[in-house]
C-alpha cells in the first residue's frame, strides 16, 4: 500500500512539475488554472495525510508555513563579479582591443576564430543557484561578490525556477529574478488603494520583495527568474553552449541573444534595441551585455580586481533630468583625493529622488563652466551616483557664483598637493590632502555622532558610513539628514527596504535631546556625563525652563568663566567647549544641522520625577532587570547625577552581581550602597 502511495506522489509531482515548466518556462499552458490547481491539491492533500513523505523538492514546498526571524549569510563556492560599463562605439572598440592584445601576448598571435555572445542586460536583482546532484540546494543573493544571504525559502516561490534538474549535475547558475511591468502596474495600484507607499521602479520592487522574510508575501507578488551563466560545476566550451544547456535543463532564459563574429554585428545589434524596441519584453533592459564565446579565451583573459576581462557591459543612454545646484562641496576619499561633490535640488531619476552628483575634479567644473546656483542636466548612467553633463547657461540670473579650487583641506585644513593625472592625452589637475588621518578622521567624526548614546541612527554602522563616505553622498555630519531613498538604492548593500528603514531612521534622529546633541558633536573632553551637566545647567539658568534650542544659544554663547562654574566642568573642559563654539566652522556646521531639519529638545521636557534631585550615584557589576545604560538615563530623570568614581560627595553606589573595586573603596569610605531591588524602589 505505501509503495503505491509513494508511486502516486511520484507521478504527480512528474506531471505537476511538466506543467509548471510548459506554463511558466515556454509559456505554453496545456491545461486550465483549475486543472492545474486541483492536482497540485490531490498532492498535498496526499502529503498531509503522509508527512514522511513530503521532500524539500516537492511542488507543495514553495511557500514555507512560517516567516524567517532573518537571513542567513552564504559565502559564494564562486566569486560573484560586476561588469565593467561601455557607453559608445569607441568604448567597444577600446575593449576588443585590450582583449585582443592579451590574446597575442598569450597565444603568439590574435585568434582567428573569436566570437562574441551579445545578450539582453536585464535590470533586476542579481540571484545564485546551487544544486548538488540536480537538486537545489541554496538560493542566494550576489551581497559583496564573497558573502550573499540566503533566500532560498523566497526563490522557491518562483514557479518558474526547478527544483530538481533532468540530469543529476552539480551546478552553480547565475540569473537576474525581475517583476513583470503588468504585474507592478498592479502590485502599485493595490498599494495606493491601501494608502501604502508605492514601489519606484521594478527592480526596486523585486529587490524588496525578495528581502520579505515572510514567503508568502513574495508568492503574491508573481517574481520571475531568467538564468544566463553558468559559473560552477560542469562548465560548457563556450558561453553559446552554457545557454543552450540552461534550456535543456529546464531553466528560464531569454532567447534575445546572438553570437557575433565583430563588434560590428555586435553594434548593429545594440541599434536594435536602443530604440526601446525592449518594450516588447516584459522585464526591463538597461543595455547588452557581450561576453567572449569561447571558453579558453575567457579563461586566458581571466579578471582584474573586479570584474572580468573578457566581458563588459554595453548600457543604453541614461536617463536625464534638470535640477539647480544649491552647494557644491569636495569630499575627502581613503586616499586623501578631493573629489567635488554638487548638493542639488531634489530631481527625479530613473523613478528616484535624487539630491547629489559627482563633478569628478577641478577640471570637469571648469570645463562644464559649472557655477553654484547653475541649473544643470543632470543624468544616471553607469556611476553608482548621478552625474552633472551640462550647464544650462542662458537660464542664468547674475546670482550665480563661480566655484574656487580649495587650497587647504576643507576637513583638516592641511596643506593640498596638485598632481597632473592624463588617460589618452587627456590632462588635468587632482588635489589631494597631505594629512593622511584626514579621512580616518572624520570618519570617527561621523561613527561617533550616530552611534547610541549620540543620535543613535539606527542602520549606519561603520561600514556603511564609510560607503557614503567614499561615494561622495556625505562629508560631515549635517549631510546625513540630505540623504533620500534615491541617494541610497542605487549602492551595493542597499535595497528598497534597507533605503526606506535608513531614511526612516534619519527622519527619526533628528528630535534630539540637547545632551545628546551636545555629546554627538564630539567636543575634545566632552563626554557623555559632561553633555548632561551642560543640558542641566543651561536649561534650567535663571531658574526657568528654556527649549531645546534656546539652551543650545546659551551654551554657544557662555563665556569662559561661566562653563567653568558648572559641576563636572574644569578648566580645560571649559577651554575646549568655549573654543568649539567660537569656531566659525562648527557654527556653520551647527547652523546646517538645523537648516537639514534636526531640531533640539530640552532634556527637563523629559524629566517625569524630581525625588534624586541633587544625589550622586556610581554603578558597579551586573544588573539583572536593567542595563547600566538605561539605570543612568532613570537616575538622570529623576534629577540625579552619575559618576565614574566613587568619592566622599558619592550619595548612593548602586552594586549588582560581580561588583569591581567601587565596592570596596564605597565601604571604606562608608558610603550608602544599594542592591538593585532598593535601587528600583527609589525610582518609583
């Protein structure tokens, strides 16, 4: 009886299965909807029945029951490489020539029998797929090229994607999963209809999508898959052949490709499709990508530090728009090289708003004739940020003012060197700052000023600040609260989910408590007890409570004398909060934070008790119900203070589990110490 129950499984995931390719693969349904769904129900009414039965390849598998509490971290078996980006003829012809020079130098002579394979460029979110002896076993996301997420559980829902293959094979296979435009015409309305924000584009749409840990959301959303490489496992003679077999073992691909002898047919064939004769399609292009065909070429020519060699990326003409330039700033990569950076109006690209483009260096703004206040056409093309290509000069008004090249560093002021740099008799000037812990420096700056105990902005670890760093999208702090959704989508790391949860979380940051504020902007010898006495003191002078704001004016206009009077404040503290505050550029600094919308609460607004007015407490050991950290923030809401150290002007010592030496020192000197339970019990 069992193996009879076994066989009937077995041929109905065989006949479930031909259906979903014919359906979902050749788009050649040979049944109805119905007839499809009430097989797919007789095995899974099967399968409840027997749950032993039930394997991971099983067409009822496609969803999984529950959400994922996150994604796991795959490493690749393969590198995952990016394309490099050609944008005319001449970059083709660039291309073939270094290929072929490598070639020469390899083999004695420029082969005679090169081809190319030009294929559609899709624009969607980068997959990989391994199967070990035909069965798939991890689904991931392409991440830093080393390292993706594990999001088999989501690529499991596309119906088009096989679970098992017709050989028994290990394989690694790349391809692009993209939301038909029908399909996001769809998803939007329902979404507006819902008073829900609406996807910008479909590649965002299917980037976020595959993001949900909830399958079942990805299910409804109908993504599809289209394979293009194979890169692991029994690898083809040539990149002709790894297409050919995708078909034979099931796997969706484009049919849109063609093998090309010369850049030539190459170019003819890009002409094609440059008229958007891609409308056609239901995913979107953005260019061709052209591969050499042959295996043994691709494997002489091998890859330079991020892409390979024997392949590149042919985009299609970026979409432009017009926008006026508000501030143009230089931006301070690893390197020390100083890149200008324009601030711009708000300007929608490619279906996101943008507010930053490169200027490249001096010499591109002295060639655009580029001037603060211009407006410019701005564009999206290859560059992970968008690009100013031209002046609209005759909209002018007189008000414009002509860009100078710094001669100091605009972060630490060091001295600049210029260097000539040149490519093909092209010449100009790059300046680069002598200091080398310039970047190093600001980059602490900026770590520290979104850290927890500052503004605490949720999602920018350090590695991301130094992402936005080397992309030219922030220089300072103020910069931070400039970013949109458009700004950060189009970076490596970045999703349509982690874009919004991002901005959202700089929307969040910028009501700031005023000793937050004060210990965020890093002040030497300003820690974070010190930022709360400053809080304290001056927003209560006078005996009246003042705002966020007016607090804020008090301090930057205290005199020397004045901070030196405040408990916890010394001489050389005082020196270095008056000193920063005099500074013309941490007032400018200060005045951008407000004018990008950070506003400052007065830290008594927050004050819920007064009954630790006046004592001091020190912590020491393990708390058990509470951290150190949110114990601090009650004694301080409640009027008191914290110290470090424990001394005879020490009312309290607070001692959990494991209490250090503040223990000891707290008995010798006879001050009151306090379990946590007590401790507690004061506050309420």
């Amino acid at each position: 009886m069992k193996e009879n129950i076994k066989q009937k499984i077995k041929n109905l995931r065989t006949q479930i299965n031909d259906l979903r390719y014919k359906y979902h693969v050749l788009n050649d349904p040979q049944v109805t909807d119905a007839m499809y769904q009430g097989l797919m129900d007789e095995l899974r009414k099967i399968e409840e029945e027997h749950p032993e039965l039930v394997t991971p390849d099983s067409s009822t598998q496609r969803v999984a029951g529950e959400p994922l509490e996150k994604f796991e971290k795959v490493v690749h078996t393969v590198s995952q490489w990016s394309f490099n980006d050609a944008f005319n003829r001449e970059d083709l012809d660039d291309w073939e020539e270094r290929i072929l020079k490598i070639l020469e130098k390899k083999f004695g002579e420029r082969p005679k029998d090169l081809s190319y394979t030009s294929e559609l460029k899709i624009d969607g979110l980068h997959i990989v797929l391994t199967y070990k002896k035909g069965k798939l076993i991890v689904a991931a996301t392409r991440g830093d090229g080393r390292v993706g997420e594990d999001v088999t559980q989501n690529i499991k829902t596309i119906q088009s994607v096989p679970f098992v293959l017709k050989k028994e094979i290990d394989l690694v296979v790349e391809g692009e999963v993209w939301i038909g435009e029908k399909q996001f015409a769809l998803i939007n309305k329902q979404r507006t209809a819902n008073n829900e924000p609406v996807f910008a584009n479909p590649r965002n749409m299917a980037a976020g999508t595959i993001r949900q840990l909830d399958s079942k959301i990805v299910a409804e959303r109908k993504l599809s898959l289209t394979t293009y490489d194979i890169s692991g496992g029994d690898m083809p003679e040539s990149q002709e052949r790894e297409l050919e077999l995708l078909d034979v073992l099931s796997f969706p691909t484009d049919h849109d490709w063609q093998v090309c002898k010369n850049i030539d047919q190459i170019w003819k064939m890009y002409e094609q499709w440059i008229d958007r004769d891609h409308k056609k399609k239901e995913f979107m292009i953005d260019g061709l990508v052209i591969k050499v065909n042959q295996k043994k070429y691709q494997d002489a020519l091998g890859f330079t530090g991020k892409a390979p060699r024997w392949a590149i990326a042919m985009k299609f003409p970026a979409e432009q728009g017009t926008t006026k330039i508000v501030d143009i700033y230089w931006q301070v990569g690893r390197t020390g090289t100083l890149t200008p950076v324009a601030l711009m109006e708000p300007v929608r690209l490619a279906g996101t708003t943008v507010t930053h483009a490169t200027l490249h260096n001096f010499d591109e703004i002295e060639r655009l004739g580029v001037r603060l206040g211009d407006m410019v056409v701005v564009e999206k093309a290859g560059d992970i940020i968008p690009k100013v290509v031209r002046v609209l000069d005759k909209m002018r008004d007189s008000s414009e003012k002509k860009v100078v090249m710094p001669k100091k560093c605009p972060i630490c002021h060091s001295e600049i060197e210029r260097y000539e740099i040149g490519d093909k008799g092209a010449s100009g000037v790059a300046l680069i700052c002598t200091n080398k812990q310039c970047y190093a420096k600001e980059l602490k700056n900026i770590i520290h000023f979104v850290s927890k105990k500052s503004f605490d902005i949720d999602g920018l670890g350090k590695k991301i600040v130094e992402h936005l760093m080397q992309e030219g999208l922030i220089r300072n702090v103020a910069d931070i609260f400039t970013l949109t959704k458009g700004d950060l989508e189009p970076l490596e790391r970045f999703a349509e989910k982690s874009a919004d949860n991002l901005v959202d979380a700089i929307e969040k940051a910028k009501q700031v408590s005023l000793n937050r504020f004060i210990f965020g902007l890093g002040i030497h010898h300003v820690g974070e007890e010190t930022a709360i006495a400053l809080a304290e003191h001056f927003s209560t002078k006078g005996g009246l409570l003042s705002s966020g704001w007016g607090s804020l004016e008090k301090i930057m206009n205290a005199n020397f004398e004045e901070l030196e009077e405040i408990n916890d404040v010394g001489p050389r503290v005082a020196k270095s909060i008056f000193e920063y505050f005099r500074n013309g550029e941490n007032q400018k600094l200060i005045e951008d934070l407000m004018e990008n919308g950070v506003k400052v609460e007065s830290r008594k607004s927050k004050v819920e008790s007064r009954n630790l007015v006046g004592k001091t407490f020190v912590l020491t050991g393990t708390l058990q119900t509470i951290t150190r950290d949110e114990a601090k923030e009650k004694i301080r809401m409640a009027g008191g203070s914290v110290s470090g150290s424990v001394s005879k002007k020490t009312d309290f010592v607070v001692a959990g589990d494991n209490p250090g030496s503040k223990y000891g020192v707290a008995k010798s000197l006879g001050v009151e110490i306090l379990s946590e339970t007590h401790f507690l019990s004061m506050l309420k």
